[in-house]
C-alpha cells in the first residue's frame, strides 16, 4: 500500500487548503493508497471537521521550534513513501530530506516572500530554494504563470516538473440548494450584483471593488457582494464607509459553502494581483457566472484569456465599461452560460488526481 503524507500550514477554508482536502478525499478512495494530512498549525476553528486521517502539530509560526510537534512530524514521515508538500516550513523540510520517502512539492504561491527586502523572509527563502533545487524529486506547478516564476526566483529547470491546473469539486444539489440568509435575501432583491469571494489580504486588492462601486454609474441599483475576511477587512469597511457605500455592500464573512452566494451573484470580480492559480473563477463559471479579471491577474488572467479574453481588465475604466456591459445583458445572462459551464467542467478535480497519481507512481520507480 502507498503511503501518501500531505503537508499544509492550516486546516482553514482558503482556497489552498479546500483544494487539497479534496484532493486527499478522492485519493482516500483507491485501496492502494493510505492518505494522511499534517498540517503544521493547530485545528482551524473555521473548519467544522475532516473527514480524513489528519495530524496537528499545533505550531504557531514557521520557525516556531516546537520538540514534541517535530517528533511527531518524523514519525509520521518514517511511515510515509510519498510526502507531498503544499506549503514550505523549514524544520518540516529537513526532516523530511532526512526521510526515506520521496517528495513531491505543489507550488501554490509564494511571490511576497520572494520580493520581501526582510532579512528575515529572505533567509526562509534561502532555505525554501535550497529544499526545492536540492531535495525535491518532483516539482508541479498549477499554471505557466508560476512555472516562469519558479524559474526566475528558485532556478529550477533542473528539476523534474509538472504543470497541473489545480481542479474543482463540482456542487452537490443539496450545496446549490442551501438558502440565504432571510435579511441578505431582501437585500439583494431585485439588484445588480457584484460579488468575490476572497482573503482579503493586499494581493487580492478589494478596495479595487469599493473604488469601483463608487463609480459606477447603476450604483442605485447594484450591490457588492464580499464574501471572505482577512487582515484588511476593517479597513475596507472604514473606507466603504467614507465612500457612503455602507448599505449597498454585504458583508458575508467566509462560507464554508459558497455555491448559493456564487448563485446569488451576476458577475463576479477577482480583482487579484500575480494569483498562481485562481479555483474561484472556475468554481464562478462552473455556474454559468462571467468573470472578469485583471491584466496582471498571473493565473487566474490565465485561464480567463482562453475563455473570455474581452473579460480581462486592463484599469478602473474598462472595468467599469464591462460592468456597464453586464448590467445591460443582466436579463440575458444564460446566453453566456453554457459556453462558461462547459470550459468549467475542464477542470473537474478528478482530471488532477490522475495527474499526480501518475507522478507518484513515476517518482516511486526513480532511484533516489
């Protein structure tokens, strides 16, 4: 039986982290394989259970030496054939360059730590390029735009690498048919609606959203849709408030459902900078959603390019000129759906599985 590890920093409901829950879910599946998920931070409090074999190490911080949380890490990479990381700590690493197992590491992100002028950040990225040119058997990356930066900031041509799209689970009727909140139900009500889903951290560039609401010229009729948290929540709503967008914004926090808000939406706006990947513009579409995004968007401009590239934005204005556009065609949206649902159906997560199991498999043969 193969014995698969894989290693996450936190059990929440990022996009990361419900992306490789799925996928060890449908690897649990083949009787060959023993799926385990260790993830360095405690139990998310986010998250309300995992219906897999997982261990928690309860760090607090990637440099946080914890003896008895890294005792546990190697017995567990002892037992392991294959330990897949999805995420870079450096004690984790080296024990498991210590290990016998092979490894195979997903590259998600990792642009800030690469243009961080702290000493600090650069010296964990010293190390996180280290592991990658010399430890790692097998390199995937989830689209051209991080495969060109992992050349340019780890130097990795050397390695063996994969580009996978990073693949969805598609809802169940019982997802779909989850109801709204009563009070966000009126709200909505007859309304244009503009939505995200996101962190609202720096990269995913928000406030962009808020600066377009104000300008739009249907605003009467239109409400922004946010549905996420994060490190700069309180300030969008300071600034949604100077703007006097208070009552024509909902706040929805994070939904560990969040296929009958994409329902709810009429467009949807990733307005992200340098995004490895972006799962949201599939799951968006995958309902017949149209998406627009940014000209530096990195992947997530990507996959839209090969759909829609009329939907990727290059500023303020030609966001708003779309916008415009989708507000006019608001009662013919279906017209656009099924050509959307379609490309979706694409990236359907099993079409990832078969990839990296056939990784797994061609790592397992090569001698170390």
């Amino acid at each position: 039986m193969l014995r698969v590890t894989h290693v996450l920093w936190s059990s929440g409901i990022g996009g990361l982290e419900n992306l490789v829950i799925q996928l060890a879910s449908i690897q649990r599946k083949n009787p060959e394989q023993k799926i385990t998920l260790l993830f360095a931070q405690k139990f998310s409090t986010e998250r309300k259970q995992i219906p897999l074999e997982h261990i928690c190490l309860n760090l607090k911080k990637a440099l946080d030496f914890n003896l008895v949380s890294y005792q546990k890490a190697h017995a567990v990479f002892r037992q392991s054939h294959i330990i897949h990381f999805h995420t870079f700590n450096p004690f984790l690493a080296f024990l498991a360059g210590f290990s016998s197992a092979k490894i195979v590491y997903s590259l998600h992100g990792g642009w800030h730590s690469a243009q961080s002028s702290s000493w600090r950040t650069q010296f964990k990225f010293s190390l996180y390029r280290f592991f990658l040119r010399k430890r790692v058997d097998h390199l995937i990356l989830n689209s051209r735009f991080t495969q060109d930066f992992a050349q340019k900031y780890f130097r990795v041509a050397h390695l063996h690498q994969t580009v996978i799209p990073g693949g969805i689970t598609f809802p169940s009727s019982a997802q779909l048919q989850q109801a709204l909140p009563q009070p966000v139900k009126d709200k909505l009500k007859g309304k244009f609606i503009i939505g995200t889903v996101a962190r609202f951290v720096p990269s995913k560039r928000i406030h962009l959203l808020l600066e377009a609401l104000s300008s739009f010229s249907h605003q009467n009729n239109t409400v922004l849709l946010l549905v996420g948290g994060g490190a700069k929540q309180e300030n969008l709503q300071k600034e949604a408030q100077k703007r006097g967008l208070e009552n024509k914004i909902v706040w929805a926090g994070f939904q560990e459902n969040p296929w009958p808000w994409f329902q709810a939406m009429n467009i949807c706006v990733f307005p992200f900078a340098q995004e490895s990947f972006g799962l949201v513009a599939i799951e968006a579409m995958s309902l017949g959603k149209p998406v627009l995004v940014w000209q530096d968007g990195g992947g997530i401009r990507e996959i839209m390019e090969q759909i829609t590239p009329e939907n990727v934005v290059d500023d303020m204005a030609h966001l708003l000129k779309r916008l415009d556009y989708f507000y006019s065609q608001s009662n013919k949206m279906s017209s656009f759906s099924n050509e959307l649902v379609a490309y979706a159906r694409k990236f359907d997560i099993s079409s990832m599985v078969k990839s990296i199991e056939k990784i797994y498999a061609t790592v397992q043969r090569e001698v170390k």
